[in-house]
C-alpha cells in the first residue's frame, strides 16, 4: 500500500487549521469542543424529524432549496472563523432569549399537532431547531460572537419552510402582480389582449395566470441569492439593500416575460403551445436569464464600491 501525499495547499490549509486550534487558551478550546458537542447532541435529539424535513423539502417544488442550505451556513461559519478577536463569554440574556424562542415553536407544535399541516408542523419544528443552535452559540460563545457570525448563523433560519399562510398570499400577491407585468408586455408588443385580473383574452386562447404559475419558487431562490452574493461581495450595508430589493421588480417582470412568450407561442402557433415544456419545465430558463441583469447589477455596485478611495 502506497503512502498517502497530500498537495501543498490542502497539508497549508490543516496545517493552518491546527496552529489556530494550538493557539487558542485551553479554556475556548473547552468551549468549542463543548459546543461541538452539543451540536452533535441537538442532532441527534432532531435526527428523525430533520431526516423527514430534507426528504419533504427534496420532493417539494418550493422547498428544493432547503437541502444545501445547512451546507451554506457551514461554509460560511468556516470562512468566517478567525473574523471574531474577542475572547469567548457565555451570555446569559441572549442565551435564555433563544431558548425560550426555541420551546415557543416546540409547544405550538404539540398543542396543535392535529390541526396543523405537514409543512406547518416542520415549519415549527425547523424554527426551534434553528433557534437551539443559536442557543449554543450565545451559550459557548457570547453576544461579540454571535454578532461576528450573526449572517451565517440567521441564514439558517432559511431551513425553516415558509408557513402555508405565508406562502399563499405571497402567490397571490405574485400572481396580481406578474399579470400586470404581463399586460405591460403585451401592450408593447402589440399583441391583442383584454385583461381582467389575472385572465387575458388573446386570440385564440384565454390564459389564466394561476397561483402555481406565480413564480414563487424561482423568486424566493432569486432573493436567498440576492442576500448571499451581497454579503460575500458587497461591504456598504445601502448597496446591499439596493441588490436585495432589486430581486422583487425582478422577479415579477420575469414571470410577466414568461407569460408573455407562453402567449405569444399560443397565439402565433397554436393552443397546443400551453402544454408545452417551456410552459411546464421552462421555470429554470427563465430564473437563469433573470440572473444576468441581477450579476450586471452586482457587478456595477461592486465596482463602485472598489473606486471609492479609503478614508485615512
């Protein structure tokens, strides 16, 4: 059996991890190997409903996303590690704080178990686990901590599905307001139509934009990205916002921009075109092209953020 070699840059980088770890005073070293500890505890008291979650969230059409989520929030604790210089202390507000958000759900849940749906019950759920591990963050850590790593750690609440309440009115609000996008369009380009609500009438065809066809999925996904490409790229808290908020035009004139082609195909080709894959399979199409002006956008606010001279 050969001996095995590393390459120079991953032996640099374990290496590197070590030294730190060695550097710390034994008493943070306790503390992060305790709070190690109650993180594989708090995962293995969540192992069966966390399991349940994942499998829910890979076979549901919104929820897809919550699966690399705790990979994200990983990678970025990691990234971040040597961010926070302050020594270690527990903070006992912050800690009780959490806990007692964490029970919240946790009570609601088994008080309502029977008059919950499935993707409520994990919603509770998700949210007191969330909840728990920021528990140990302000239990092993502190406030100075927890507010150094405040975006990796509240990035996680996006493992929490959204409830059926909320998830119903903002398809509501996105189907309303992807058909007057969709008006819009089709007022420029000329194409007959007459509009009531969220029905139109072209010519041969009526087409109705359905709650299902409100893009809800692809704009979420749109947003989550928005926020993680602004705190890795950006650094002034304005142009973060501008990126942010820019995510909701966006992604309504998309889903406008989808309407229309859909009419247009029906119109100039035939009804049959309703049923056809860029109708039913082309949601991913689309969410990339709304990734160009979304990159454009992030690369002019990060440009003008690197032109700005240092203050001395």
């Amino acid at each position: 059996m050969s001996p095995v070699t590393l390459n120079p840059v991953t032996s640099n980088r374990l290496s590197g991890t070590w030294m730190t770890w060695r550097c710390l005073p034994r008493g943070e070293r306790l503390r992060v190997g305790g709070c190690a500890g109650y993180l594989v505890l708090l995962l293995l008291l969540f192992a069966l409903p966390l399991t349940r979650l994942m499998l829910y969230a890979a076979r549901s059409n919104f929820h897809s996303y919550i699966v690399v989520v705790p990979f994200i929030s990983g990678y970025l604790l990691y990234m971040n590690r040597s961010r926070s210089s302050a020594a270690y202390r527990t903070s006992i507000a912050g800690t009780i704080t959490m806990a007692a958000i964490a029970i919240a759900p946790l009570a609601a849940r088994i008080s309502w178990e029977r008059d919950l749906s499935v993707n409520d019950g994990f919603s509770l759920m998700a949210l007191a686990f969330v909840s728990f591990v920021a528990v140990g963050g302000f239990l092993f850590f502190g406030s100075k901590w927890m507010a150094a790593m405040a975006f990796p750690v509240m990035f996680l609440i996006f493992t929490v599905p959204l409830p059926d309440t909320a998830t119903k009115w903002l398809e509501e609000a996105l189907a309303l307001a992807s058909a007057e996008a969709a008006a819009l369009f089709f007022s420029v380009s000329g194409t007959p139509v007459l509009q009531q609500g969220t029905l139109f009438v072209l010519p041969g065809i009526v087409l109705r934009v359905a709650e299902e066809c409100s893009g809800i999925h692809s704009t979420w996904v749109l947003f989550i990205t928005s926020l993680l490409a602004s705190h890795l790229f950006l650094r002034t808290r304005w142009r973060r916002i501008v990126l942010v908020a820019f995510v909701i035009p966006l992604g309504i004139l998309r889903n406008g921009f989808r309407i229309l082609v859909i009419g247009l195909l029906c119109v100039h080709i035939g009804p049959q075109m309703i049923d056809s894959s860029i109708h039913h399979r082309g949601g991913p199409l689309f969410f990339v092209l709304s990734l160009i002006p979304l990159l454009l956008l992030l690369l002019w606010l990060r440009r003008q953020e690197m032109r700005l001279k240092p203050r001395t």
